[in-house]
C-alpha cells in the first residue's frame, strides 16, 4: 500500500538516492550518458540538497517504510520535482502524487500547474492532462538538453 505524507527533516539522503537512480536509471532511455550525470551527479552538497527539499516542501510516497517517489507543487503552481524510484515505475506511484498534487492545487485556489518536464516524463504528463507549451534546451553545467515547459489549467 502506497501512503502519502509530507517531507520531512531526515529524508533527503534517501531523496537524493531516488532523483539519481531514476535519471540514472530511467531518463538514460531518452538522454546521452553525459547529460544524465551533469543533470544527477556522483555526489551533492549534503547542505544545500537539504534546503532545496525543505524550500520545496515535497509529498513522499511511502510503502511501508520505504520511500518510493516524491513530488511537490509551489503555491505559484510550480512542479518542481517529480521524480518515482526506478523500480516503482507504472505501479501508479506517479498517479497517486499527481492526485495529492491536484487536491493541493485546490487547497491553494490554483488556477493552473506548469514544470518544466523531461522527454521521459512528458507522456506520463499528456496523460494526466498537461500540454506542451514550448520545446527548450536547458544548459546544464556546459552540455544542453531537451526539456518541454508544460501546463495544465485547473
């Protein structure tokens, strides 16, 4: 059984584990081997990777004790992280925390949610009813990318 909870203090190790293995694991099937370890690299300021997850405050997916996805939603409507553990994928993991993420939505009066979105995960986002907005490429640390900004009115 999938549970869903809020972050807190003490889950970012295992939270930086996740975002790495994933595009490790996952986005590799649709960016370079260089693109991956610029976009998740071997290691992470424990500090700031710890006020990046406080700042955005994100949902945990937990089965039982284990943390099988995470994902947040700022009060601008912002989805800045969105990320299901490698082994977690199509399990409706992903589904579960866009629920929590569209009943948060509501809580804050939202009008629309946006991210900026991966190719990996642009099909999970058409499914749930988000639209392609512009096609960019995304600088990180000196190699480029594709990323899509995306949207969806509430």
């Amino acid at each position: 059984m999938i549970n869903i909870r809020r972050y807190r203090p003490g889950d970012e190790e295992e939270l930086w584990r996740l975002f790495r293995n994933t595009i490790r694991r996952v986005a590799i099937a649709d960016y370079t081997e260089e693109q991956v370890r610029r976009w998740a690299p071997d290691t992470v300021d424990p500090e700031r990777w710890r006020q990046r997850m406080a700042g955005i405050n994100p949902f945990i997916a937990v089965c039982d004790t284990v943390i099988v996805g995470y994902a947040d939603v700022q009060p601008s409507g912002l989805i800045d992280h969105f990320f299901i553990h490698h082994d977690w994928q199509r399990r409706g993991v992903g589904r579960r925390l866009m629920e929590r993420i569209h009943t948060e939505a509501a809580t804050l009066s939202l009008t629309q949610l946006h991210s900026e979105v991966s190719i990996t995960a642009r099909p999970f986002y058409e499914a749930h009813g988000f639209r392609v907005d512009e096609q960019q490429t995304v600088d990180m640390d000196g190699v480029t990318a594709i990323n899509f900004k995306m949207s969806k009115t509430l």
